[in-house]
C-alpha cells in the first residue's frame, strides 16, 4: 500500500501531511467535515496545524497546490475547497471553545491579582484579601511544579494566607536545648524591645513571651536581630508557638520569604571592575552549599548568561577546577588572575611575564594560606600580653579575637582547620572599603611584588625541586640553604620559601645555573627517563603474551600482563602530559622564568623549535595547562581568550607565522601583534569582568527563584556590604 492511499484513510487530520489529501478530494472533505460536526472533543492537533500554516505564512492556495503535487485524487477546485476550508476552520474554532479545560490564570494574572491583594492587605481589608486569595486557590494552574517555578510568589499568597488565619492567641518561644543562664535570653528580649514604651517580648520561665499576631509578624520582629538569633539563640533550638500550634522557622528561610513578599529590588552600586571580581569570588566562597549557578560558565536562564559578549561561550579553563562536582568553590585561573590584577600598556610583555613569575612562586591562594595560618597563630600565641599583630604580615588581629565564634572555638580548642576555615569565612564576608577582606587583598598584591626581587637572587620552592633532583646526580653532598618569605635566613623548612645550593664548593644561584648545567650537567629530555621505562614496560609485555602457557600459570600471567598493560597506559600519559603542559629541563626552566626576553625573540625561539600552532592545540585540549604556570601555557591561555572573548588575533598571526617564524615577514606579523597586545588583553580583561558583572545582575532580578534559598540572604546581605548592591526605594 502507497503512503497516498494510507493518508487517504483520515477523517480528522492531524498534522499537515494529513490535510493535503483532504485539500484537493471532496469525499475527503465532506468526511472531515461530518466528523468534526459529530465529534465530542476538542480537534486540539488539527487547531495546532492550522496555527501553524499562520505561523509559517502558508495559505490555503499553499497547501492545495502541494495536495495536488502530491499525487493525491483531485476533484475540487481551488475555489470550491477553499469554501470548505473556511467551513472546516469555523467548526474546529467552535468545537475547541466548546470542549476545552477551563482556562487557568497565567502568572502575570496572578501578579497583578497578589499586588492588590498585598494592597489591600496594607488597609486591613481582610473581605478583599480573602476573595483575592480564593480566586488564586481556584483558578491557578493546578500541575504540581507551578508553585516551585513561581517561589516569590508562593510566598506571598502564603504571607496573605497566613493574614487570614491570623490569632491573638498567646505566642511564645520556648527551647529545646534551654541556656545554663539566663543572660542571654534576657539580651535576646532587649534586642526584641526596639521601643522600651512599647515591648512585645517578655521573659517568664525560661520563655519569651510576644505580643503578635501571627507567624509572618514574627518574621519582621527577628529581621533586625538576626546576627544575633543565629549566633546565639538558633543552637538552643527555639520552638514557635501561636494559637495552640508549633510552627517551625528557619532563619534563612524567613529571611527570603520576606524579601519576596515585600518584593524586594536591588540595583548594582557604582562601576563594576577588577576588585569587584575578587570580591564576587570571595564572597561566594563565603556561602555554603553548591556555587554552580555562581559560575559564570554554567547554562541559565536566559541566553547569554554563558557567553562573552560575541556570542562565544566563556571556556572552562577560565577556572580551575577544585573539590567536587558539587561545585564547592569558585576559583580563577592565575593567568586570568594576572590579567585583572595589572595594567598592560607599551611594555606589555615584561609586565605580564614579571607578573607570569611571581605567580610561579607564589599564587594567590598560596598567600592567601600564608595570611590565614600568620593569623591563627597570633590567635593560639599564649604569650602575655596576647600579641595584637600577626608576626610575618603584621595584620591587627583585634577583630578576630572579638568575634565570637572565633573565642568559642579557641575556648573549646577546637582543630586548627576548623578555626582557619572561620578565618578565612570573616575575610570573605567582610569585603567593603576598609574593612579585612580590602586589607588582606592589598596583602596578597604587596607580597606577591615584593617577591619579584627575591627572583633575582634565589630558586623559588618549584624551581628548587627540580634543580635539586638533578644536582644530587652530580654531588651527592649536595648543600641547601634556605631562606623565608623575607628573603632571611632560616633553618626551618616550615618556614622557606627560596633556596640556593652549593655543589663542591661552589655556590649555584639563577645567575649562573645555566652555564653552570651546561658545563658541568649532561641535560635529557625532560621525557627521556619515560620514554625508556616505556619501551622496558612493552618488552615485558610481549614478553609476558608471548610466553608458553601452562596449566599452571595463565591466570597469573595475564594478571601480571594487564598491571602492565595499566603501567603503559599511565606512563603514556605522563609523556603525553609533560609534552603538553611543560616540565622541561633546567635549562628551559630558567630560561622561561629568569632571563628576561621580548614577546617577538620569545615567540620566535618557541616556533623555532616546534610548532606554536600545536602547542596551542595541545595546550587547550588539556584542562591541565591553566594549572601549570610557565610561559608556553600563557601563550595558550592567551590564544584561547583571544579566540573565544576577541576575533582570534592572536591565532591568526600564529597561523601566519606558523611555516616560517624566522622570516622577516613573520617578524613583521609578530611586531604589529606585539603593538596591538595590550589592546587585545584589555579587552579579553574587560569581557571577563562583564561576565561576573552579568552574573550578579542576574543574581539580584532572579534571587527569589533560581538560587539556593539558604544562600540568598547572606549573599544580598554581603553584597551590600562590600557596596556592591543596593535596595532600590520603592
């Protein structure tokens, strides 16, 4: 059978391929048409059909010329089945009116209708309130996801529920894990009596009793004194009661409910630049819970969210990934670091590669890990007086020691991590001008250039591995000494931070370990040792395959075939990833990280001996090159930004040069990059701020809804601390 004659077994059509033969044949018509007439529901796919011949700007003459095109039997004219037409759409237009599902409110009805129920809730219209709220109850859409999708407004029309249901029945707190004293409960009720001539709580039997009226007024009178409630009043677990009933409140959760039913607006403070980034980041690590939607790389909302501003996505080596899948922590690469941390003009290059090199000895959460531990062992000194600064950074440890969940975990000796982990909390939540976050920032910046001088004189820690490993193949004697971040002499390995060696007497420094390699190191590959512990893991394989079973021995040979089948897999990898990431030898150690060069020698040296273009490729196919800090990565990090936040410029001299980098042409090509550089940064600088700028902004016209309940009023809260949100007046 054709697929003409199964379309010409219809009736009701369901789709357009089902109405063509119908179009043109009148006994299909006239069927169709008697049909639609006797039926007893809603023809609701032959109606979507129809819309979308208006959609797709088809006519009826449009789809009569296909039906007759198609093959189908055709008996009515153009005319005559437009009359049918017309008849065929009035019945399908009555019979959908006749037989639909009453008609839901959509959300925008249900918006207007709770803002005037709020207004009239305002004049204590309680008749007006409540014909509001049971049209709301009976008209709303009744699929189980629409609250969820609609939260602002859940809370509002249960804030409107709540007015309704309202009691002057006793309200009161009582405790599950009452305090020892009452001193703090007392200090609670002070809080709580705003005006000493009007007081709504009371203490009486280890219960605060509250003059109100219901569980929402509750809400208002702990908004002002929530520091304190969580501090101190939510370990005792504080049970809520009105009219007879227990009602559970969770602090962060009535936080947001509030701001929902008040529908609160925010508006971004100010310029958006550099700090404000590092204050993003900061604050985020501050909340607790997953930052996946903090992110700028993740999917949401509308589109554009994930992309910079040329439609391309931000790539996810912008970050370096830490902890869970869970998205614990936010983290910038330090190549992006090193971009807003600085100002890129003419010389571009010496400022980026000195910024580049101090990176290398110490990023900024390794300094970050210095300043917390300099201040937890100010807090743990048992020296008296206690001291009031930190001993290496001479940060004012005041602030700290007053806090009180800083003095109960001293006072309870609690783990060191756990105390660090409340340090580092303080510095991210505290991030306005002047206040600690501001100061440890400046910190970390003075401390990272402060070390660039001490490049010139010593090994970094990074460096000294290495150096070290293949001095000890020369003198076995090898010495070390050791210096602190001061650059100072130190015996405590705890404590060092640069090095420098001697080898039979003589001293090796950055100055000179290059010649000193030269001359007195025969230098490998950095992938040689692998290479050849790879061919010996391949020989005992085939060894392995090759050999003569026996009843005795083949399980055991072939689990010792696939160890070392795992062996090579893993060593491979390793080539693979020094090949792509760095890990050279000395020599090109030192070469990168000491000896000062320009961006076109630089470039030319690196295409002279392999192809830049597969570096770059190479380099980001890898997630791993943004973790490594050396200079062949940089130009990837740049490459990559260039092609995704600019027009590929940096791709597209690489490309030029790629055959030839030594030529004059390829010079040329490299001197006009050179000069367009520190354009070409600003701007992938600027995409990168505007990202986490449009990110926040989402935040604040979408809190209610997308983001974790228990995060949004902390985030809002520390926002607007460090000046970089505000409530809009209304």
């Amino acid at each position: 059978m054709s697929w003409q004659t199964i379309l010409k077994i219809i009736g009701i059509p369901s789709g357009e391929a089902f109405l063509l033969p119908i179009l043109v044949n009148r006994k299909e018509f006239e069927n169709t048409i008697n049909m639609l007439k006797q039926t007893d529901k809603a023809p609701r796919k032959l109606k979507a059909t129809l819309a979308n011949m208006n959609k797709y700007n088809k006519t009826h003459a449009d789809l009569y010329e296909k039906g007759k095109q198609s093959g189908f039997d055709v008996d009515l004219s153009l005319e005559e089945s437009k009359d049918f037409f017309d008849e065929m759409v009035k019945l399908v237009n009555e019979k959908v009116k006749e037989f639909s599902e009453r008609e839901y409110l959509s959300i925008a009805e249900i918006k207007k209708l709770l803002q005037e129920a709020m207004a009239a809730k305002k004049e204590g219209d309680k008749d007006k309130v409540a014909e509001i709220v049971l049209k709301i109850t009976e008209d709303s859409p009744k699929r189980r996801q629409f609250w969820g999708d609609n939260v602002p407004e859940r809370d509002k029309l249960e804030s409107l529920r709540a007015f309704l249901d309202e009691s002057r029945d006793s309200a009161f707190l009582s405790f599950k894990n009452p305090p020892s004293t009452t001193k703090i409960l007392e200090e609670f009720v002070k809080l709580l009596n705003t005006d000493p001539q009007n007081p709504v709580a009371e203490l009486e039997d280890d219960k605060i009793y509250l003059d109100l009226d219901n569980r929402n007024d509750y809400i208002k009178l702990l908004q002002p004194v929530l520091e304190f409630y969580n501090e101190n009043i939510r370990d005792l677990k504080p049970v809520f009661e009105i009219g007879g009933r227990i009602q559970t409140i969770d602090p962060k959760e009535l936080e947001i409910r509030e701001l929902n039913i008040r529908d609160a607006k925010f508006e971004l403070v100010g310029s958006f630049g550099e700090r404000e980034v590092q204050k993003y980041l900061n604050i985020i690590d501050a909340l607790a819970g997953s930052k996946r939607l903090w992110k700028p790389t993740t999917k949401i909302g509308s589109a554009g969210l994930h992309e910079f501003n040329n439609g391309n996505e931000i790539p996810s080596e912008l970050f370096v990934e830490r902890g869970s899948k869970s998205q614990k922590s936010i983290n910038l690469n330090p190549y992006a670091d090193i971009l807003l941390d600085n100002v890129f003009s003419g010389d571009w290059f010496k400022t980026f590669f000195d910024s580049l090199r101090m990176s290398a000895i110490l990023t900024k959460d390794e300094a970050e890990l210095q300043i917390i531990d300099d201040i937890y062992q100010a807090l743990i000194s048992e020296a008296d007086p206690k001291p009031r600064e930190t001993e290496n950074y001479k940060i004012n440890v005041t602030s700290f020691r007053r806090n009180t969940k800083i003095r109960n975990l001293l006072i309870s000796k609690r783990s060191k991590k756990r105390i660090k982990e409340v340090i580092r909390a303080i510095i991210s939540e505290n991030q306005g001008e002047g206040q600690i976050g501001e100061d440890i920032f400046d910190i970390i910046l003075r401390t990272q250039r402060s070390n660039l001088s001490f490049l010139e004189k010593y090994f970094s820690g990074k460096e000294a591995t290495t150096i070290k490993s293949k001095l000890l193949e020369y003198d076995e004697d090898l010495e070390t000494e050791m210096f602190n971040f001061k650059g100072m002499p130190t015996n405590n390995p705890d404590n060092a931070m640069y090095y420098l060696f001697e080898a039979y007497g003589e001293k090796i420094t950055p100055q000179n370990i290059k010649d000193y390699v030269d001359e007195k190191i025969e230098e490998t590959s950095s992938t040689d040792s692998l290479q050849r512990t790879l061919n010996e893991l391949k020989e005992r394989l085939n060894t392995l395959e090759s050999a003569k079973q026996t009843e005795k021995t083949p399980a055991n040979r072939k689990k010792q075939a696939n160890k070392v089948k795992s062996q090579i897999k893993d060593t491979e990898n390793k080539i693979q990833r020094l090949e792509t990431v760095g890990g050279g030898s000395i020599s090109d150690l030192r070469e990168s990280l000491i000896r000062p060069t320009d961006f076109i020698g630089f470039v030319q040296g690196i295409a002279s001996q392999q192809s830049i273009n597969s570096i770059i490729s190479q380099g980001a196919t890898s997630a791993a090159y943004v973790e490594q800090i050396n200079p062949k990565n940089a130009l990837t990090f740049l490459a990559v930004m260039s092609e995704r936040a600019g027009s590929d410029e940096i791709g597209e001299a690489f490309n030029k040069i790629d055959a030839d980098p030594m030529s004059d042409a390829s010079k040329n090509i490299l001197i006009k990059l050179n000069d367009n550089m520190p354009n070409l940064i600003d701007n992938i600088k600027q995409q990168i701020i505007e990202v986490f700028k449009r990110r926040l902004q989402y935040f604040i016209d979408n809190y209610g809804q997308k983001f974790q309940r228990a995060q949004v009023s902390q985030a809002i809260s520390l926002f607007e601390s460090a000046n970089m949100i505000r409530e809009v007046s209304q």
